[in-house]
C-alpha cells in the first residue's frame, strides 16, 4: 500500500507531466517565435546604435556613450553574430518563417 505522501507525489509528478505536454503542444513554437523576433530587434537596435563599429555611422557619438554602458555586455556576441558567414539554407529559412 502507498501512503498519503507517495500518492501525492505521483499526482504532483503526473500533474506536472501532463502541464509540460500541454505547454509543448500549445505554447512552445510561440515561445521560439517571440524569442527570435526579439533577438532580431535587438541586433536591429544594436546595428542603429552602434553601427560605426561596423563602419556604419548612423547616430551621434553622443547617444551612442549614454548607451554604451547597458550594451557592453553584448557588444562582442552581436559583433560576433553580424559578422559571421552565413549559409545560403539560413537565408531561405528566414524568407520561409
């Protein structure tokens, strides 16, 4: 026989099982979306800021410092990302999502 506290891990453990499948049958490819979208706009708003890093002036210099000390953090991945090669099946991907 279980006791009171095995029978409610079981329930607890299927209960979570059961929300997880919910969750990937609904949710999840939102949840990718927003997070690529967001990374877009981010390396959008990276590329306005701090384009002449790139060799791309687009703002002042002045904006450009009161900003620099939230983006530091981010700066080399994005450098990283916007200068990598990119393969010809990642452009027909994005034109297809």
């Amino acid at each position: 026989m279980m006791n009171k506290g095995a029978i409610r891990e079981r329930l607890i453990r299927t209960f979570c099982t059961l929300r997880d499948i919910f969750y990937g049958m609904t949710l999840y490819d939102w949840v990718l979306e927003l997070q690529k979208a967001r990374g877009e706009v981010e390396q959008a708003f990276t590329l306005i800021v701090f384009g002449d890093l790139l060799g791309i002036p687009i703002l002042t210099p002045y904006y450009t410092m009161r900003l620099l000390p939230y983006m530091v953090p981010r700066i080399e991945t994005w450098r990283r990302s916007m200068l990598r090669e990119r393969d010809i099946c990642e452009l027909f991907d994005q034109e297809i999502g």
